[in-house]
C-alpha cells in the first residue's frame, strides 16, 4: 500500500515539475535596435580636430522615444584603461587624446529591458604636425621662420612655428626637416646658418638646450666651432615616410665638419669624431661643402666636397670608419673627382636618376670656372667606385647660368631648372639637341626651386615658392612631364598655397 503511495506522490512531483518548466518557455519581445553611421576606422589630429559622429538607431518597439536610452562613447587607452568621453546620442568631441590607436566603443543602453546594444570604430589620432610639407624661409622682417603644411583629412596652415618656442629670433634658413621613423632617435631639425634645434615632435617646441652637440662625444682636443648641423641624411624618399636607410646617419655642420653614425649600434642618435678628414692626416680637419651626395633610395655610403682641395671626397664606412677617402680619377674619365686650377663646385643635389643602371639615383654637382663656364656632372654615389655617369658642359645659350640663385634637376629628364632674379629657366642640356625654354607665367621672384622626390617621385613634379608683399609667399606644384619636345609648366590641382612665409626649403613629413 505503502509502495503506491509513493508512486502517486511522485508522480504528483512530476506533474507540478512539468508545468513549472512550461512556463520558461513563454517568451516576449524585445525591443532590438541597429545602430547605423558609426565608421569603422576615424582620423584625427590632437588639439586640431573635433570629433563627431551622428549614428542613426533603428529600434522595433521604441516609437521614437529617444529618452528611452542612455548613451555612452567610451574611448579605450591600451588594454585596460577607459574613458567616458561623451553621453549623448552624438559625439562632438574636441580631440584631446595621446598620438597612438584608440578603440572607441559606442553603447545605447535600453533602460526599459537593461538591454545595451555597441558599434565600434578605430580612433587613430596624430599631432598637428605628424603629416604634410614642412617648410621653413623668413618672415617680413627677415628673420628665420618655419611653418606647416598639415595634411590629414584637410589641409591646415600652421604659421609661426619657431616664433612660439623658446628660441632666439635667427636669420638665414637653411631646411625644416624630419629624419624619418618615430623611435627616439628620430629628429625635426630647425636649421638656419646661425643656429639649428630640434623641435619636439608632438608639439614643435623646442628649447636653447636642443641642441647637436648634446649628442656629440669627441676624443683627443679637437675643437669644433659652429656645431650644428646644416645638412642632414638620409632623406624621406616615399610618401610613408620611409628613408634611404634606416641603419645610417650623417650631418654636415655650420663649420664644415662631417659626422656618421649607426643610432642602433650607438644606442641613439650619437656621434663621435668628426670623419671629414683622411686616414693619413686623422688631425687636419677639412671643411666640407653643405651637401650630401648619396643613392637616395639606398644610403650605404656617401660623397662629400673639400672645399680648400677643390675634390670629391667618399666616405664608405658610416658609423664605422673614422676618415673619408680620396677619389682617383683616370685619363679617359669622362670628368674629374679632383678640380681643375680654378674650377670649384657651386650647387649639388641628389635624385631619382637611374641613368647608366644608377637604380637608388645618380646625384647631380654644378662646377663653375674662373670664365663663369659651367659644367654638370652626373655620378652614382654608389660605395668605395662610385661611377661616373655623365657630363655636360653648359652652352652660352643657358641666360645667366652661372648667376643663377636657385636649381633643380629633373630625375626623369636631362633638364635643369634654375631661376635668376625674377626669371625662370629651364635648360635641357642633352648633348646636341641643347634647348632653353623661358616661363614668363612666374611673374613673382622665386625664392626656392625643389623637385619632388619623396611624395610621387616618377609624376616629374616641381615645386615653385614665389613671394610679393600683397600676398606674401606661394608655394606651387607642377608638374613638368617628360615629353622630350617641350617643357612645361602644368599646374597640379589643389597643390597650391598663399599666405606663407618666404620659403627657403620645403620637406615631406608622414610620421611623428
């Protein structure tokens, strides 16, 4: 009897356990949205930008009551820590965030159901200054000034860049320019002829300490005047930034001395003795020329110029050897390493030349004579042989040649352009076939001349920084083709600006 009871007694269990599991099952809808308009991927510049993003939310059950939610865009800094920066339905937000990658998250939050529904994106933030040209030349009263170029989403002008540091007012600019990477032994340079500091990168301020010779280590009693540098390299060669070598490093100071170096090896960007010297005179330091002649594309060893010895110097051990070499020069030699009584160097340049099988780029030196006769030499700076690839000797139909104040030579054909006053040439000196074309559209003076070889090299692009008192410094880019029948000026659109300062130099920068 007892047996039945607990038979009917479970399965009274059974039932009322049933039942129970029945009703988990009887579900309600809720309200679901979609959130719409948040991209996948922002870019922004710290302290410039704002940032605003205006999602559309669909939802199914909400009848359009936007005080249903909470909204909350959070920013996310590194692995763990986060931040509120907004709490509305959209973001306007001025940009005040580290230079790095950021994940942002977008949450709507259902307060009826507790329900929360997240988008996304990648908030990638830089300075101001972390991309666009550099340029550097001289305000209205003649005194050295830098300026930006800051190209981002949009294109902002950013004047007075020296002004607001620490820094004494300077003449004579020399170049605004960026070494490459973003580790700690990259650089901005100021340069002028009567100073040189580097800028913070993030902020472009700069102090009287930042100065070269806080990296400079000497042994023995030399003593070196005017250390700062001038001229640095390697040089930006791609629109991302990328240099001729990552390894290298070389300067040319303000007194003419030379230094290399390998920062990974130093441990950072440092020096030690002055190489501008040879193997068999280690003491007698000669003063080079303010140019660095080396393969733009592949910097594995570099020429430089005596002054005093009128030669071509190489220098094939950077970081490593502690004097440079002398050139020889053969009979048949199509032109000298070692100069001529009376005849001495006046401009040179590197470019993205490959003539002769030069594939990382000949480099170019205009020499002049006691007769004003110019002469051209193309070579490949290329290791211990660097070969000879061409030269030239300037015919009398190239006006004022000798006199010129600026010059550029194209990579991509055998012309030169040079300016005089307030004239514009360009020569093509391709041997029998010589030409001189005039520009009577470039009305201003020209205070720079530069061929782009960092942005799009193989587009054969020159910019040209004119300046008048009305609308101050232009700086323009055209392009020159490469249509061997004729030169031309063609402007590039959207690639021109007023306003500026009187440029000297202009520079390519793509990182912090």
């Amino acid at each position: 009897m007892k047996m039945y009871y607990y038979i009917a007694l479970l399965g009274l269990l059974l039932i009322a356990a049933c039942s129970k599991d029945l009703g988990n099952y009887d579900y309600q809808q809720i309200n679901e949205l979609q959130i719409e308009g948040v991209a996948k991927e922002y870019l922004v510049r710290t302290a410039i930008d704002t940032l605003q993003i205006t999602p559309t939310i669909k939802a199914t059950m909400d009848e359009a009551d936007e005080s249903r939610y909470d909204y909350f865009w959070i920013i996310k800094y590194g692995q763990v820590v986060y931040d509120t920066i907004g709490r509305a339905k959209d973001l306007v937000y001025p940009v005040a965030l580290g230079v790095l990658d950021h994940d942002l998250f977008y949450r709507v939050l259902d307060k009826k159901t507790g329900v929360s529904w997240t988008a996304n994106a990648k908030v990638k933030v830089s300075t101001a200054f972390s991309r666009g040209l550099l340029l550097i030349g001289e305000d209205e009263d003649g005194y050295a000034e830098a300026e930006m170029l800051s190209m981002l989403s949009d294109t902002i002008h950013i004047p007075q860049i020296l002004s607001r540091t620490q820094l004494s007012r300077l003449r004579e600019p020399v170049s605004l320019v960026h070494t490459g990477g973003t580790g700690d032994d990259a650089r901005v340079w100021a340069m002028t002829r009567e100073g040189s500091y580097f800028l913070d990168r993030a902020t472009m301020t700069a102090t009287s300490n930042n100065v070269f010779s806080r990296f400079v280590f000497t042994s023995g009693d030399a003593e070196l005047e005017d250390l700062y540098p001038v001229v640095t390299a390697p040089q930006i060669k791609a629109r991302t930034g990328t240099t001729g070598s990552s390894l290298y490093r070389a300067v040319i100071t303000a007194g003419g001395d030379l230094f290399g170096a390998i920062p990974l090896f130093m441990g950072g960007d440092y020096y030690n003795n002055p190489v501008n010297c040879l193997a068999s005179a280690p003491e007698q330091r000669i003063p080079a020329a303010p140019y660095l002649l080396y393969p733009i594309n592949n910097m594995g060893s570099l020429i430089w110029y005596d002054q005093e010895g009128q030669r071509f110097l190489n220098f094939t051990g950077i970081g490593l050897s502690t004097s440079s070499t002398v050139l020889t020069d053969n009979i048949d030699d199509i032109f000298p390493w070692n100069q001529p009584a009376g005849r001495q160097l006046i401009y040179a340049e590197n470019t993205r030349n490959t003539d002769g099988g030069s594939v990382n780029g000949n480099s170019f030196s205009i020499m002049r004579d006691a007769s004003n006769t110019c002469f051209i030499y193309k070579f490949y700076a290329n290791g211990a042989n660097p070969a000879k690839r061409g030269a030239y000797v300037v015919k009398p139909l190239a006006t004022d040649f000798a006199k010129a104040d600026f010059y550029a030579f194209s990579s991509h054909r055998s012309v030169v352009f040079y300016a005089v006053g307030g004239k514009l040439y360009a020569y093509d000196y391709n041997p029998g076939f010589e030409k001189i074309y005039t520009f009577p559209e470039i009305t201003d003076p020209v205070t720079m001349l530069k061929f782009d070889t960092q942005i799009d090299p193989q587009l054969n692009s020159l910019y040209i920084a004119t300046y008048n008192v009305t609308s101050k410094g232009t700086l323009s880019r055209f392009l020159v083709g490469t249509d061997p029948n004729i030169v031309e000026l063609l402007p590039e659109s959207n690639s021109s600006w007023t306003g500026l300062l009187k440029v000297k130099d202009v520079n390519w920068r793509a990182v912090n």
